[in-house]
C-alpha cells in the first residue's frame, strides 16, 4: 500500500492552480480567490441545470512507491451552502501511457445545492472506477498505475463570494495480492477502547429515500460510533428534521449526509470520511491495513477503526449472519488476542459489543477472494478501512498513524 495525502500550506502552495489560493492558519487549506471560469452544471439525480464559478487545484504527480492495482481518493472538506467540489484522479500506467481524468466524486457536506454522487460508466478499456475505486481491468496482465495526479473543481455560486475549503485531499495505491486467506498475526495487545455502541437494525424501514436503514445502514452506524468516540456529535438544529419518534436520530443524520444518489446507497467509503471530517477539528482517509498488527497498534494508541468485510454465517462464529459487504468498528483485543468490535449488524444498541476469533476475523478482512453462497468466486476487499481522529493528535497517535503509512 501507498498512502500520500497534501495538507500542509506548502503542499497546497505546490501544484496547478487556476483561481484557487492556499491559506494558513489553524487548519491549512485551498479555497478559491479568483474563479477561473463559470460553467453549466445538470444534476443528473434532479435535473436541474444551474450555473457555478469554479477554480481548481491539481495536485504535483505522486509517483507510487507502490505499482498499483487499485486507487482510492478521500478528502477533507468545508462546503457551506452554495458551494461543492469535484475530485477528479488522472494518472501514469506502467508502460507509459496516461489514463483520462476520471471523475472519482462529487461531494457537498449537504444534499440542497447538489446531489451528492459518484459517477458510474467511467473506463478506457483498461481500467475502471467502482463507485469509489480506480481499477485496472484485468490486474494479471501485469499492467500498473505507476503514478497520479488528483485534480479539485471547487464551486460556487455567481457572485457569492463564499468558497469550498479542502484542508485534506490525497488517495491510497495498491496492490494486493488474490489470496483466498492470510497466515494468522501473533497477538501483540489487550486492551479495549470505549467507544459508544449504535445498532443499524434499529433503523429499518427508516428514511427509504436514503436506502431504507438497518443492513444498509452499517457505514455511516460505524462512522457515527468514531465520530462521537471522539467527543464530536451533530448539533440539535442538526438533528430537527429527523423524525422525533426515532431513537439515536443522529444516525439517520450520518445515513443522509454519507448516501451517494448513484450508489443510492450509505456505503461509499471516501463519503463517509468525508462526513466524518465535517465535524470540528477531525481528520479522516480511506486506507488499507496489512495485519491485525497494524490496528493493534492503532489501538494501543487510542485509535479504534472501520473495517469493511464480506463472509459466509458459517465463517464468522458468533456474527450470526453472512454479508456480501459490512462495515463493523474495531475497538479493542482481548487477552487472547480476539477482535473486540462495534458490529452495527445488531438487534440492538446493548448487543453491539462482539468479540470474534482472531483468525476467522482476520481472514476475512484482509482475503481478496472468497465463495459466496452458491460456491462462486468473488471479489474480498484486502484490508480496507476509514482512520479518524483529531488534527492535533498525541505523539503516540501521530507515531501510530505514521505506522501504518498515514500522515
């Protein structure tokens, strides 16, 4: 894995810049000064055209230390209302020809000015984006990404004079091997992070335009749990158009403000780092671990994590289903070295607490390949996970972080 990220005011003074400018101060970021043109945008969920001033900023080239199969964008971003921003990815392959721009989001921290979205249909006949990930077609031909470029489009509306600010913007290459399992790590750590437990089952039949709740609601669950771990949650006036009947309304606050309209659904995983930076002060990026290890480290430092899985009921004992994709938060390790988590796939609140055998955990965590249900080989997603945590973290956390190739 690779991981490279700007967010210092050096970085954001490097690069392309047509109408944006880097500003200091507390939380370092790019914004725009001067728009650098206005354009015509439909939305393609609404329909409605309107008109925007726009300026962007394009990162220099990162030259992966790491040949990639796979690339995934996650930013960090302020859009007050009248404003959005476009992440686009353009890059290098191995044999020296260039990939298009592809468009790898269009992001509003609100769903009033634009639909937040992803864009589907996008490839060049040797690569594709999946909602959120760059993809090489066929990985065995031995074709890369060698390296890339990211490109912000930020937006506003004529004359407003107001701007999107990305304090964060990088991605994660890689290249991880097909594996239908991995070698068990040795336990390295005992200890449990209290972080507070939300049960996505609660939720069903709740908000259908925003995918109906419970089992589709497992990412933003987990990313609220993290979210309020560290001390952040949405305000009231936040929170006063959720239904008043229903319990944990914020919730359904993270369902709507993570759902992507052409997913049309909550798990799309740089939306919900996305979500998760809105809050004061708070960082968050799409990665991928190598090991237990590495989010035992990151615990022994007060970090907890989200980690995305697919499994038969037979392969997890004690989940007590089977799921083609889950999000569940990783809080602690037991004297034994078992994985304490967070599992959202819960009847309710106080049964959110599970503990799962290290092994079978770490199997499916990090393997490629799997069976599903009718013995058909399908897709694992290598170790995937959201990091959030403060923009002034400890030593330990800051060591922690750097650990695991995030800086």
């Amino acid at each position: 894995m690779d991981n490279r990220f700007w967010s210092t005011y050096t970085d954001w003074r490097c690069g392309g810049r047509a109408g944006t400018k880097a500003v200091a101060g507390h939380r370092p970021g790019v914004v725009i000064a001067e728009p650098a043109g206005t354009t015509d945008h439909t939305d393609p969920h609404t329909g409605t055209t309107a008109r925007w001033e726009y300026a962007t900023w394009t990162s220099p080239e990162h030259r992966s230390s790491v040949p990639a199969t796979e690339v995934i964008a996650s930013w960090n971003a302020d859009t007050p209302a009248g404003t959005w921003l476009q992440v686009e990815l353009g890059g290098r392959y191995s044999d020296g020809s260039a990939t298009p721009w592809f468009v790898m989001g269009r992001w509003a921290a609100g769903d009033m000015d634009i639909r937040r979205t992803s864009v589907d249909g996008q490839g060049d006949g040797r690569a594709s984006i999946w909602t959120d990930t760059f993809s090489v077609d066929d990985a065995a031909s031995g074709l890369r990404l060698d390296a890339y470029r990211l490109r912000l489009t930020l937006y506003r509306r004529p004359g407003s004079g107001l701007t999107p600010t990305v304090w964060r913007l990088g991605a994660m290459a890689s290249d991880v091997p097909d594996r239908f399992g991995v070698p068990a790590s040795e336990p390295g750590l005992a200890r449990e992070l209290i972080v507070p437990r939300y049960s996505q089952n609660t939720h069903v039949g709740r908000y259908p335009e925003y995918d109906n709740g419970g089992e589709a609601w497992c990412s933003p669950t987990s990313s609220q749990m993290i979210i309020e771990y560290w001390g952040r949650k949405p305000s009231a006036d936040d929170l006063a158009w959720v239904n008043p009947d229903f319990d944990d309304p914020q919730v359904c606050h993270a369902a709507r403000h993570t759902y992507d309209h052409q997913y049309e659904g909550c798990g799309n995983w740089p939306f919900n780092a996305a979500y998760a930076a809105t809050y004061r002060d708070m960082n968050a990026v799409v990665t991928r671990l190598s090991s237990l290890t590495d989010l035992e480290t990151l615990i022994a430092a007060g970090i907890p994590a989200i980690t995305s899985q697919s499994f038969l009921k037979e392969e997890l004992t004690g989940a007590g289903y089977g799921t083609a994709g889950h999000l569940m938060t990783v809080i602690g390790f037991t004297a034994d070295g078992d994985v304490i988590a967070n599992d959202p796939a819960s009847t309710s609140n106080e049964a959110v607490r599970r503990v799962y055998r290290r092994a079978e955990w770490e199997k499916i965590w990090l393997r490629t390949k799997r069976y599903n249900a009718t013995g058909k080989v399908v897709s694992g997603t290598g170790g995937v996970c959201y990091l959030y945590w403060p923009t002034h973290p400890t030593p330990d956390q800051s060591r922690a972080l750097a650990a695991v190739g995030v800086h």
